[in-house]
C-alpha cells in the first residue's frame, strides 16, 4: 500500500468512525502535521461516522488557535467549521433518513441516496439529486425530509446557492414537464423577476454571494408552499446571516397573517418561532460578550462597520419588502422623491434592496426584538452619545430632548399667561409676535415631521384582505393632537388680529376659549415627553392601552344604552303630545330634546337626580303644569321602578364590568409595558437625532433645511454600478477585518448555543404565557437529556456489538487454530 493511500484511511468502527489522520493531528495541534497531511490530499472538512470535522476535534481540545493559523487556508470556511448549523437541528440516523428518502425518490435519486454522495451530475444543474430532494421537501412542508438530508450530506449550502440557476433551468425545460409541475409559469417567471424593472430584485441578489435568504425568498413567493413547518429549520441553518433572515422573515410574513384567513393560526406560530430564534440570538451574543465584542455587535447592526479602501458602510442584507408591498395594493405613494433621504429618481418599490439590521428592525416593529437587552442598550448607547458616530455630533439626542422639553415648558408657560391675563395681552403687539413665532416655528417643525415621516409602513385590512402603504405619520397618535393644536391656534391668532381694533368685540370670549382649547391640546401633547421616562413610561403605556382598548368601546356599549333610557324616560316623563304647543312650537325644542335624552341618564349614572321632577307630585287635577313637571302618571313608575332599572343595569352591571376589564389589561400589559416603552425609546432616539432648534428659533431653520435637503437630492447623480462598487458585504473575499472578527464571535457563540436558539421566551409575557413558555422549555430540555442518555446507550450499545463481533471472530479462529491442531496431531498419530 502506497503512503498517499495509507494516509486516507478512516477508522473502521467505534465512536471515531469515520475519522482521519487529520483529525487527530488537530487533536493533538501537530501544525506541521497538518500541513503535511493537508497537502497530501486531507481536508478540515472531512466528517466522521457522527458529523464531527476536524475543526470539532482540535477545538473542543483548546487548539482553535493553531488551526486558525494553518497557512493558505480562509477564515471563513474555518468559521463555518466551528459553527456548523446541523447542530441546531435534531436529526435522525442515518438508516432512517435513507429509508424516508428512499420512499420518496426516483429511481435515479436511490442510487445517490444509497451512496450517501452528495451529488450526480455535478456538470448539469437540472440533473443534481440535493436540488430535487430540497424542492421536494419545500413543495410538501416536510421537515423530516429536509432533516434526512442534511443527515446524509445531500442538502448543504452549496445546494442553496445553485438553487436559482436549477429553478432557471427547470423552467426552460418546461415546468409541466420536470419537478416544478404544481407551480404555474407565471408565477415563476414573477419570482425570478423577469420584468424590466427587476434589476433591484432577484437579479441583482444572485449576484450576492454573500445572501443567505435566496430559498426563504422562494419559500413566500408561492402561495400554495405551506412551508411553516419547514421554514423554522430553513432559518436556524443559517450560517452568518441568522438573524438578518429571521427579522426578514418577520417583515415578509407580517401581511401574510392578516390576509390569509384559513393559514392564520399557522402563519402565527411561525411568526412566534421566528421571534424566539431572532430574541434568543441577539440576547446570547450581547450577553456573552466583553466590551470590545459589544462594540462590535453594536457596529454590525448599525451597519457601521467600513472596508480599509471604501467609504460605505455595513453589512447590509437584502429585503423584497416594500417591492411586495408595492405589488399587493394599488395604494398611491405619496412620499416626495425629491425631498427623500433615499436615493433620487427612485419609486419607493425601487428603494434600494440592501439595509442595516437596525432598519430591518425598524421595519419588523416586533416588541420582543425592542425589548431586548441587547437592542435597548445599543439604543441607550447611541441616546447618550457615547458610540464614535455619536461622538462626532454637535449634541447627543438626550441633549437634544431635554433642551426640547425646556423650550416646550416654556412655550407652556407662556402660551398659559397669554390666555389668562387676555384683557392685557389683547393690547399688547409684541405679546402677539411672540405667539406667532411660535406659532410659525411649531408649523414648520409639524410640516417637517410630516414630510420627513412619509416613508410608507405597511398597514393591514381585515376586511379587503390586503396590505396597503400608509405613511408613518398618520400613525402616531400625537401628530393628530400636533395638527388639532395648531389649527385652534392659527384660527385663535387671525382671529384676535381681525378684533384687534375693539376690545369690546363680542365675541373676543370666544376667540380666547379657541386659544384655551389650542392650550388644552398641547397640554395633552406634553404627556410625550413624560412617556419618555423609564419610570413613567410604561404607566403611561398602559394607560393608552385602557383608553383605547378599553374605555373606547365599553363607551360605545354605554351610549347606546344611555340614549335608550333617555328616549324611553323622556317620553315616560315628558311626553310630546302633553306639552304645550308654545314649547313644541319653538326653534330650539328639538335640541332641547336631544340634550335632555342624553343628559337625564348620564345624571342617574352620577347618581345626580333632577329636583325639579318633583313638581309632578302637584294636584293631578291641575293640568296647567309648568314645563319642567314630569307627566303625573308616568313619574311613580320612573321614581319607583325605572331608574333603579337604570342603575342596575350601568351602575352594578357596567361599571364593574369596565373595572374588571381594567384589572385584566392591567395584569395583561404590567409584564409587556417594559417592552413597549422599550420600542417607544427606540423611536424618540430616531425622533431626537433629526431634531432642530428649539421654539420660537426654529421658524427659519425647517424651511432653509427643507430646500437644502431637496437641493442636496437633485446634485446627487450616483449610478448604480459606482454604488455596487462600495459594497464590500456581497463578496466573502472583501470582507474586512472587523467584519470577521466579528463573524468569529458569533460563530463561537452560536456553536454553544445554536441548538438552544429555538426555545420559547419567558421575557416580555403574560403570567399564563411565562407558564407556558416555562413548561415548553422544561419538556425540551427534558426531551434533549433523554436523547443524549439514548446516543450514550447507543453508543455503549454499539461498542458491545463491536466486542461481540470481535470476541466471535477470535473464538472462531481459536476454534480453527484447535481444529488445525487436533488434525495435525491425528495425521501424526496415524503416521506413527
């Protein structure tokens, strides 16, 4: 047997079966003999019987360092070998994935499948068992089939990256003829992006070496694919881009929930497990990690990690988001493009596919991911100003704020001497200035939020079954308080200045209760400033869920059932065809009517019962009773019955209802308010970062920055070829140094905690949904001891197989050497 020959054997049978002599050179961190055994043909990413490399052999014995130090071999693939993402997936024996293969191939398929290779027909794409087996598993949402596999070694990565070009192949086969028989051409050809407009899409991601989202991406084009199942193991076999694809996958499944009404249960499962995947991801890395790493982890999501020799930062990862938005209604954009942050001359459709982790966030808007530690100390970190980009600006956002909450007191201040002491003010020209610069600066500052914040989020309906693009302005609750404010305001000013000659004008009371209803809009606009506070915050969070939530519609019961007993006690008391023809007859009868209908029952309700109805209890002889006598006969059946009716009904019934409803959102939202308060801190820090000077500075500013931001948007001419030239993330070779220490943190974490990243969270839930999760997370971990005692009896099992099998054959060659012997001594005893 020649050297080269005798070097690649394996280890016949044990629980090293299957292992080289290169895996126990990087046992033992022989770098020479590494070296050696390399050139002559071994590779690092040899495999034993159970999946165990040679890097898992060097690096579970502290010789990591010396591997990565081995000359002529790529960071990369030695990172992909510490953290391989099988590890994150149970999967079954071998003789089973071939049996469950076996019963779902063809007859070209089982050849492959009983050889445990990789691939037939390396040269032609169409021909590739892996691709079919793949397709196979994602067309009937099977799980076990995906997991039999990457078992057998037929699914890897390389499976994912030709898996564009087999579709394309496929289909000019003829996709009626070849496995893609259940998708129409149509549908397709849309997923390949064959449209002229596509050089954003999918044709420009297969020129992404790095993507990891190419089959997630196929996965949600296709209705018919119920791939829920599978897609929960699709994400956790994501090599470094993890948990861009699982805040992805929140963002493209998010429509997909609402407008699926049979698929709905289904979709919010897969919807949970994604969170939990993307949570426990973030929250290993931050947790685990020294400031050194934190500050790495913190510069990955903001995309702020920069190439040696490029000006562009990153990483960014590719979405079809708003692409998919765009298509899925006909809603008009009315963002400007002019006046866009983003690149000039583009549709909103056509915005650039490739964003930061942070943007993605933003764009999932998932409490659970705001509510981590990780992502709630990144922000604090940039609020305080204490990240190097920070550093570089004039003041921190938390400067910013509380100079905003100073300049807005004062505003108050103001604004509240201006309408109290209006007999003085009304005279006074320069008290008048002042309010109008304020006025002016508050505009410009409500005009700039407005067109700054016309970036569309998707916004789902129930009831036409689509998802529309809907500006975030109208989303915030505050801005409608903002616009509400300055119209009292503006009309109170034009007002007091078309009076402004005669201070005895009639109706100058009114122009100041205009500006006292401005002042009293803004006063509830400052409860912003005090959600802000950790402290207050989540109070305050919970108390816009009761109102909204609560209050609003138990308001709806109780009108209509204030405006019955009103209709039926004002004709009890006071009926129409007995009042006087003089009161029927006036203008203002029939708003009396409606008046007394609403007010007679919100009295009762307060438990405020009208004096004046005791003037029914006059002679009944006397019919000339005055308007305020309720009808003699229909009064005792009010006093004696009907209100206490009434009041049963609102009083007990209702009103303990509203408080038991506020008891349970209470307990509901005390364990997610932190939470909630956690994405609004996420939001003032975006809020605060583009603020400008503070009122009544600011009525110049806002107009100047506006043109100079349109100005700014014609002179940018950047094509998209010198764009694509800066993006160092779409090539592994053009990753810079930075950016790899970083995939190694993440690699060495995951590798430790991968197999535990689907648990469910506890964190940021009900009691019933802590209880819940608690008992999942007890089952699993029960279920995961119980599997590694059966890998240990089996393993034991196996050894004692081995034993038999040796101790059976030595005992047949005893037999044999016996039965030799006993024959040579017979032939000797006949011969003598």
């Amino acid at each position: 047997m020649q050297l080269t020959e005798m070097l690649q054997l394996t280890v016949a049978k044990g629980p090293n079966k299957g292992a080289t002599s290169l895996h126990f050179a990087c046992e033992a961190g022989h770098e020479e003999n590494m070296q050696y055994l390399m050139k002559c043909g071994l590779w690092l990413a040899e495999k034993t019987q159970d999946g165990q490399s040679c890097i898992d052999f060097g690096y579970d014995k502290g010789k990591k360092n010396v591997i990565f130090g081995l000359p002529g071999v790529q960071r990369i693939d030695l990172l992909r070998l510490v953290d391989p993402v099988n590890r994150s997936l149970k999967l079954p024996d071998r003789s089973t994935a071939r049996h469950l293969l076996a019963s779902i191939a063809d007859e070209t398929m089982r050849v492959t499948i009983q050889r445990d290779a990789g691939i037939l027909n390396t040269e032609e794409t169409s021909g590739r068992t892996d691709l079919k087996i793949l397709l196979r598993a994602l067309h009937l949402d099977s799980s076990k089939i995906l997991r039999s596999g990457i078992r057998l070694g037929l699914i890897s990565p390389s499976t994912e990256n030709s898996f564009l070009d087999f579709i394309t192949q496929l289909l000019k086969l003829g996709a009626q003829q070849t496995e893609l028989e259940s998708f129409s051409k149509k549908e397709l050809e849309e997923f390949l992006l064959k449209e002229p407009k596509g050089e954003n899409g999918i044709d420009e991601l297969k020129k992404d070496e790095t993507s990891e989202m190419h089959i997630i991406n196929f996965c949600l084009h296709f209705e018919k694919l119920r791939v829920v199942e599978v897609l929960p193991d699709l994400i956790l076999t994501r090599q470094f881009q993890l948990i861009p694809a699982c805040v992805t996958l929140l963002i493209q499944i998010k429509p997909k929930i609402i407008s699926n009404k049979g698929r709905h249960e289904q979709l919010r499962r897969l919807h949970s497990a994604t969170v939990c995947i993307a949570v426990n991801a973030l929250d290993e890395l931050f947790v685990n990690a020294d400031q050194t790493q934190k500050n790495l982890l913190f510069s990955y999501i903001l995309g702020g990690i920069k190439a040696e020799d490029s000006l562009s930062s990153g990483p960014r990862f590719p979405t079809r988001q708003l692409a998919s938005a765009s298509r899925s209604c006909a809603c008009a954009n009315v963002q400007s493009t002019c006046c866009s942050p983003r690149r000039p001359n583009k549709s909103d459709d056509e915005v650039a596919p490739y964003q930061t982790l942070f943007e993605l966030i933003k764009e999932a808007d998932c409490n659970d991911l705001f509510a981590t530690d990780c992502m709630y100390e990144l922000v604090k970190q940039e609020w305080e100003g204490r990240s190097e980009q920070a550093k570089t600006k004039a003041a921190s956002p938390k400067a910013k704020f509380y100079i905003h909450l100073f300049g807005f007191a004062l505003f108050l201040i103001y604004f509240s001497w201006y309408i109290i002491d209006f007999k003085t003010t009304f005279l006074n020209v320069w008290s008048d200035i002042v309010l109008l610069l304020y006025t002016l600066s508050l505009t410009a500052h409500e005009v700039n939020d407005f067109f700054r914040s016309l970036r569309p989020r998707q916004w789902h309906s129930r009831r036409c079954k689509r998802t529309c693009s809907f500006p975030e302005y109208f989303l915030d609750i505050f801005n409608y308080f903002d616009c509400l404010a300055l119209v009292f305001m503006w009309l109170g000013i034009v007002w007091k200045l078309a009076i402004q000659d005669n201070p005895t004008h009639p109706t100058v009371y009114t122009c100041q209760m205009v500006l006292s209803t401005s002042y009293l809009l803004w006063g509830f606009r400052s409860v912003s400033f005090l959600s802000y506070s950790e402290l207050i915050g989540p109070v305050i969070t919970m108390l816009q869920h009761l109102l909204i939530r609560d209050l609003l519609p138990f308001l709806g019961i109780i009108l209509v059932i204030v405006y019955s007993f009103g209709v039926f006690f004002f004709n009890l008391l006071f009926p129409v065809v007995t009042a006087p023809a003089s009161e029927t007859s006036s203008a203002t009868y029939a708003i009396d009517v409606f008046v007394q209908v609403y007010t007679m029952p919100l009295k009762l309700l307060f438990t405020d019962f009208p004096e004046d109805l005791t003037a029914a209890k006059a002679d009944k002889i006397n019919q000339s009773m005055s308007s305020e006598a309720a009808h003699p006969t229909g009064y005792p059946v009010f006093e004696h019955f009907a209100r206490y009716t009434f009041l049963l009904v609102c009083n007990l019934v209702m009103l303990n209802l509203l408080i038991a409803l506020f008891n349970l959102r209470v307990s509901i939202m005390s364990s997610k308010a932190r939470g909630i308060w956690r994405r609004s801190y996420f939001y003032m820090l975006l809020e605060y970062k583009r603020s400008g000077p503070v009122p009544p500075l600011s009525f110049v500013y806002y107009p100047f920055k506006l043109a100079q931001q349109c100005a700014k948007c014609r002179r940018m001419n950047r094509t998209d070829d010198e764009s694509k030239a800066k993006s160092w993330w779409l090539k592994e070779s053009d990753y810079p140094q930075k950016y790899i220490d970083f995939l190694e943190f993440q690699a060495t974490q995951f590798r430790r905690s991968r197999p535990g990243l689907s648990r469910q969270l506890e964190a940021n839930r009900s009691d019933a949904d802590v209880l819940k999760s608690h008992t999942r997370n007890a089952l699993a971990e029960v279920h995961s001891e119980l599997d590694e005692a059966l890998a240990r009896q089996h393993v034991r099992l196996q050894r004692l197989e081995d034993q038999r099998a040796d101790d059976i054959k030595e005992l047949r060659c005893l037999a044999c050497r016996c039965s030799k012997n006993s024959l040579s001594s017979a032939q000797a005893a006949t011969t003598d």
